[in-house]
C-alpha cells in the first residue's frame, strides 16, 4: 500500500501482500478494488469481450480503472486509474487526498454525508434536521430519503453529484475513448437509471462526437461481489506469467475473456 489518500499517514508504504503471504504461507497478490471489479466485469459481467473499458465506482469513495487495449493500465507505479481524482469543479470542496474540486470530494458517500450535516446545520435542508434532531447520524442513504421526501436541498445535492459524475465521464471519454464505461458502486447502482442517462446526455453533447456515438454507459452485472469476482482473473493472471515467464501481469487471461458463466460456477484452482 503506497498511499491511500483517506487512511491516515500511517498507512503508507506497507508490504501488505508479503505480509499476508509470510503469515498464511500462501502465494498472496495485491491491488487495487476497483482494478479487481474490472478484471472481474471483463471476465463474467458487462464488459466481456471489450479491449477498451473504464469501471467508474460511486460508493463511499470514488475509484476507477481502466482497460487498454487489453490490458489493465496501472502506470509505472501503480497508481493509474484513480479517477476519482478528477477534477470537475475548480472552486469546489477539497477532497481527502488535499486536491481541489475533485468528483470524490462531491459524489461519494463522505461527501454527501458532508454536506448533509451542513445543510441540516444551517437550516437549508428541513428534512434532514429533521434526522438530526432525532439521533440520527447523517449519510449519503439520508440524502436519498430526503429527495424521495421532495427536500428541495436533498434534490440538489442528488443533482450535483450526477453532474459531477458526469463531467467526469466527459474527461475520461475524451481522454481515453474507451467503448464502455461501466459505473458501479452503491451510490452508482442507487442512482440507477437516473445518473446512466445524465452520464449518456454529456457524453453527447460534450465530447468528441465520433467517440459519443460510439461508447456505451452500463451498470454492472456482478453487484456487490464484483472485486471478489475479479480475484479469480487476478490470480490467474499472476499464474499465467509465472508459467509463461511473460514480462506483464496486467493482461486480462485469455480465459477469463472467453468465459461466459457465472463467478460461483468457476472452479478455483
């Protein structure tokens, strides 16, 4: 672990893989969450057969990865696809990792519960001093119930994070031109269909029209075991570099593209 911008400074540089791996006496493989979902979309979900993807997750935090020309792109620290990190509002809140107006800083779930606590502070948001005033301690889930309520703030704030998502999405499908972009995530699969058709309304209006006739925005297929999913092609990755002395890890395994068959019904080896 390099360093994790929301654990604090004493998790930073950590040997966690050979740690775990010392203590179990087991090969043992480490990365990042979202790099697992995507291994795992490619292998079993939405993004089979795709050479070119980005998995966006909207959850407590925001993350990313990216899938290039096969292969999953993690730069040469490791450190690729933070895309949370994107900068979409340049006088915006300040985000976990010090940068400025960045998507997690305004989307994810410690943003929302942010800025619920204020709006229920200075009175803006009835519905949610409301909570407040009954013990409740405020997240992203009191927002949502706010704006089913019709708690004009709790709209809005519901209405800022998809925009949000979606002029990060407009940077990355600029940048990157990939053919999908899958958005997961509780608050992504929350979101549902209304955050989907934003995303899809930007990126034809504000990129590069032969790259917005052509990409696709879907939710994931594997829900919430999407990382677990994609241990079993993270591992298998390893293993076929290993037997093959193959100079990269980063490929998604031939096999796992070819797959087509639910995670549980995969035998592990």
């Amino acid at each position: 672990m390099l360093e994790p911008p929301n654990l604090g400074a004493e998790f930073r540089n950590i040997p966690l893989a050979a740690d775990v791996a010392a203590a179990l006496e087991l090969p043992a493989f480490l990365d990042r969450d979202t790099n697992a979902a995507l291994l795992g979309e490619c292998a079993f979900g939405a993004a089979r057969g795709e050479r070119d993807a980005v998995y966006l997750t909207v959850s407590t935090g925001v993350g990313g990865a990216i899938l290039s020309g096969g292969a999953v792109l993690r730069g040469p620290d490791g450190l690729a696809g933070e895309l949370g990190h994107l900068a979409v509002e340049l006088d915006g809140p300040r985000c976990g990792c010090g940068g400025i107006g960045h998507v997690e800083a305004i989307a994810s779930g410690v943003a929302l519960a942010r800025d619920a606590r204020a709006a229920a502070s200075d009175g803006s948001s009835p519905f949610l001093a409301a909570r407040v005033a009954s013990g409740a301690e405020l997240t992203g889930r009191d927002v949502s119930a706010g704006a089913a309520a019709g708690d004009a703030t709790c709209l809005a704030l519901l209405a800022r994070t998809r925009r949000a998502v979606a002029a990060a999405c407009v940077s990355i499908a600029n940048t990157l031109s990939p053919h999908l972009i899958v958005v997961g995530g509780a608050i992504g699969l929350a979101l549902g269909e209304s955050l989907l058709a934003e995303v899809r309304a930007a990126l034809r209006n504000e990129v590069f029209p032969v790259i917005g006739r052509r990409i696709r925005v879907v939710n994931p297929e594997l829900g919430d075991d999407v990382s677990l999913a994609g241990a079993w092609p993270l591992v298998n990755g390893h293993a076929d570099r290993s037997n093959r002395s193959q100079p990269s890890n980063d490929r998604v395994p031939s096999a796992s593209r070819r797959a087509t068959g639910s995670p549980k019904e995969v035998a592990i080896p």
